[in-house]
C-alpha cells in the first residue's frame, strides 16, 4: 500500500529528512512512511448542535483509518449557525463560511500532500463547503455527514427548528400563549444533530449521497443514534480501498452524477439553497452545469417523499422507510437516473441498488411511488422575467396556487421586513421585496427564515408573495423567490422596484415581472446610484468584492 504522492514527496532531495523529523515527533515510525496518508478534516464544535456530536464520529474514523493500514492527520474545519445567526449581523458569514471550509480543506490537503481526504460536518454550509474543497484537491475522498436530529415533542407534536421560527409568528399574532411559545422554544431542539427536517443540511447530505461520494444510507442516520459510528468506519475502510484504486472525486463528480443529485434533490423536495450550491460545486469539479440545468431536471422528476418544510415528515422517518437508496431505486426503475455512474464504493449506481426493493414499504407513508407521487414534477422552479433575467428560484411544494400578482412592499433590509410583518403592516396579497442582500450586497447573501417563519405563523405563507436577492433557510416554504440576480447592488432590476408597483409571480410560466414600462424603468435607472459597500475590510469586505452571480453559484474564483 504504498504511497506515491508521500514518497515522492519525502524522498525528494534534501527535503527528505527534516520532512520524516516533524512526523517521527508526533509517534511515526520507519513503517508508517510506506503507508497512505489520510486527512480527516473534522468539523466538531461547540458553536452549534449540529457539529457537537461529531467528535466521537472523528474518533471512529481515526481507528478505522489505522486499522485499516493508513496514517489519519487530522485538522480542523470551521462552521457558523444558521440558526443560532439567523436574522442577526451574523447570518451574513453563513455563505462565506462556505468559502472558508473549501479553502480549509484544499489548503491542508494540497499542503501537507495528503493521499486521501475524509470530511466529517454538519451544518448547512460544512457541506457543499467539504465537497468544493474535496473536489479542488482532487485526491481520494469521502464525505461523512454527522447525521441528523431527532425530534423534539411537545402537547403530541414533532418539533423542529423550524416549529420556532412559525411560533413566533403565531405568538406576535395573538394565536398562540406564552406558555407554549416558551415550551416549544425549549423543546424545538433535544440534543446533537443537524435540523431535522428536508432542510439544507440533509438536502446536500442526501444529494452528496446520489452523487456518490458518501456511502449507501449515510445521509439520513440521526446523529445521536449509534448505527453512524460504524457507519463512519465503514466510510473510513471504502477511503482507503479507493486510495488503492485510485478514485479520485473527478472521477465520481460528473455531469450525469450531478444530475442524479438534482434528480434526488427534487424527489425529496430538497432545500432551495441546493441549487446555489451545486453550480459552485460544478464549478469545482469543471463540469458544465448551469441554472437552466435544474430547471431541465425538475420537469421530469416527481416528487415522491412527503417531508418537511412543506410536507409532514423529519429525515429520520426517511431513513426508518428505506432512505435514500429506496428513492433513487424507485427513479432508477422509472429510467430518471443515471445507473452507470461510479461511486465511491467502487461500484455504480445501479450496483449499489442491486438489493433495494423496487416496491416501497407498504407499512410507511414517506415515500411513495412514481405512480402516486405528491407532485407530477419537481418543486424548485427557476424563474426569469424583466426582474430576473439570470434567473431566480422559487420552491412551489405545498402551494395551492403558485401564482399571484400584488403591489410591492419594498424593503431595502431584513430587519424593517420582519418589524412589517410582526406588526401587522403586511396584508394578503402584498408582495414583499427585500433587496440589497446578494451576494455582494449583503454581504453574504444572508437567509430570510425569520420573515418567511413569521409570514406562515400568521396564516399568511400562501397569500403574501416575498421575493428577494438574498437566500432561504432550506426551512422556508411559501410563496416565496429567491437568488433573484442580477441583485440590487449590482443594478437589477429589483434596485429600481418602488412601494405599491405590481409584480407578478407565476411559477406556471416561470415568470418573475415588475409592471413597469420600459420608458419608466429606464428613468429610475438613470437616477439610481449604487449604495456604499456595507464593509471595506476583512473576510465579509473580500467575499463582497469576488462573489459571482447567484445564477453562477456566488463562486469567489470564477471566471
């Protein structure tokens, strides 16, 4: 099992002996230099409930590792709540933080030479952060999801994070007691795990699975239960085989394997922040993909799993009905997926299945079959139109009529939106506009759960319509559009939106439009000047100055 890229890399001149100095102070022997070097780029942290549970996961990985005659070198990846910074300042370091964690793990693989890569995380943006990183560095890797929540309870109810967030605006709308607002704010969250629900999280770990690079079943295991220890060092065993093969995650990352994750993504009604992620994941990878790609795919993939935010049911009752091998073997069968793709185990896609029923369980409700699926095609459209002619997306799960047309209610902030909402000042019908929060803008590109959870706690999900350039949490639903690009800062169309113009959202017709003639826009062009950039310096500063487009991935190394 020897280790060209390690050998080559100790033996050269006179770089051979201080190199096996600084390995034989931290307990390596003459023997371990013949062995794969393994990075385990562990995302364990206190910050939030969704990395405190990944330690013993790392640890587990470590042994496997050994065991399986590879040296494991172990280092850090940072993380930021979404929740925890949702609706703060700090919700605008979500996205970038997604940057961090790719330049983390490029940065310790490519300098210490690593044979292999592991990543273990948890939160939203540990995810597509890990796999850009995975995919810069090119070496054999494996990502390891630290699994999802369980649910909390409460009067006989499942909660989430997202429970909160709705019960706030129940509570400021009179329809709700303060007794129970502060028992499902207890309650909402019981332990270690990421959010529970088809939320970003479990989206990207459910697309990461299809795509092929973590294990069959890994991305729908609860944190807490002990099943993900043994599956981590099962994950840690199939690195070390795929060293000796030599499979490396450009050979995985394709564009079909990309569109099977997009094709799971829209069968389990996967989070809106999966399309943002994905173009910077191809991008990553250099594989041809684009916004008009998904679009593509969701017209002929149904959704078939009835899963929260919009539908009843929490990852863990997806993985107890068969998980995600029993949705990719019901499109495989159906002839939407690519079964010849290669995986990280070695096998393809349709290998892997080989096993899975091709019938799902009579006995559970989550997932059903092609021929009785919730809805005939997928449920994250891309929307064009004057007010986004790159594109924008709009999650139309759950709406009866995902079409409307209303006056605008303009707000250049998150924070003066909610204060509307909260106070009463937005009514059935409006058309919400929040702007200057894209990726430049923002900066950051920051989510809007706070509004959209105070919107559907007053009754109000499906009848008030809230566009804007920032992001959703993968916990929204509504009548709701995002990504909206060009965005603010850089002079779109939703710059030049003034109160009580009327816009129409038509997810029928993929249409976003401002009701405005040319002649006017053109005059509010002329006069609109482009707001100072709300940071000059530092890390939120640098990512305002490099981020792309939205409709390109808010990628910071584009073209």
């Amino acid at each position: 099992m020897t280790s060209n890229r390690r050998s080559k890399n100790i033996t050269e001149g006179v770089a051979r002996a201080p190199n096996r100095s600084m390995y034989y102070a931290m307990g390596y022997t003459e023997g371990d230099f013949g062995k794969p070097m393994i990075g385990v780029a562990n995302g364990h942290s206190t910050i939030t409930p969704c990395n405190s549970g990944l330690q013993r996961l790392a640890d587990a990985a470590i042994v496997a590792l050994k065991e399986a005659g590879a040296n494991p070198q172990v280092f850090g990846t940072p993380t930021i709540s979404d929740g925890m910074a949702m609706g703060t300042e700090g919700m605008k370091y979500s996205l970038v933080s997604r940057e961090v964690i790719a330049d983390c793990v490029e940065t310790c693989v490519g300098g210490q030479w690593m044979d292999g890569v592991l990543v273990i995380g948890g939160c939203d943006k540990n995810m597509p952060g890990g796999m850009m990183g995975m995919l810069r560095a090119n070496v054999p890797a494996i990502y390891v999801y630290g699994g999802t929540i369980l649910p909390g309870r409460y009067k006989g109810q499942d909660l989430n994070i997202v429970s909160v967030f709705e019960a706030v605006g129940q509570f400021s709308a009179g329809k709700m007691s303060e007794e129970d607002f502060c028992q499902i704010e207890r309650r909402a969250i019981p332990g270690s795990g990421s959010c529970g629900g088809m939320y970003t999280a479990n989206t990207m770990s459910s697309a990461f699975e299809a795509l092929g690079m973590s294990l069959p079943f890994a991305s729908t295991m609860a944190n807490v239960e002990d099943p993900i220890v043994g599956h981590t060092q099962d994950a840690a065993r199939a690195l070390v085989e795929a060293v000796k093969a030599d499979i490396k995650p450009r050979d995985i990352v394709t564009r079909k394997s990309i569109e099977n994750a997009v094709a799971v993504i829209m069968a389990t009604g996967g989070s809106t922040n999966a399309v943002l992620h994905f173009l910077a994941i191809a991008h990553a990878a250099e594989v041809p993909w684009t916004i008009d790609d998904f679009e593509r795919v969701r017209r002929k993939i149904p959704v078939l799993c009835d899963l929260k935010p919009s539908g009843q049911y929490l990852a863990v009752d997806l993985h107890r009905a068969g998980g995600i091998p029993q949705v990719m073997k019901l499109l495989l069968d159906a002839g939407l997926l690519h079964g010849d793709c290669m995986t990280i185990t070695g096998k393809t896609v349709a290998e892997n299945l080989a096993e899975i029923p091709s019938v799902p369980r009579a006995d559970q409700h989550v997932i059903r079959p092609i021929s009785q699926a919730l809805y005939a095609e997928g449920h994250l459209a891309i929307l064009k139109g004057n007010l986004s002619p790159e594109g924008c997306v709009a999650k139309i799960s759950g709406l009866k009529t995902p079409v409307m047309t209303g006056p605008a209610r303009v707000f250049d902030d998150e924070q003066s939106a909610l204060a509307a909402i909260m106070g009463g000042k937005i009514v059935a019908g409006d058309v919400m506009v929040l702007r200057y929060l894209g990726p430049q803008g923002g900066p950051g590109m920051p989510e809007m759960l706070a509004p959209t959870g105070a919107l559907i706690g007053q009754g109000l999900g499906e009848s008030v319509g809230l566009i804007t350039d920032g992001r959703f949490s993968g916990g929204t639903w509504g009548m709701v559009v995002g990504h909206v690009s060009p965005e603010a800062y850089l002079g779109g169309l939703i710059a030049m939106v003034h109160e009580g113009d009327t816009i129409t959202i038509d997810a029928h017709q993929l249409k976003l439009h401002l009701h405005v003639d040319d002649a006017e826009i053109a005059r509010r062009r002329a006069t609109w000047v482009q707001p100072a950039p709300r940071y000059t310096r530092g890390v939120l500063a640098k990512f305002a100055r490099n981020a792309s487009s939205a409709s390109l991935g808010a990628v910071l190394d584009g073209d």
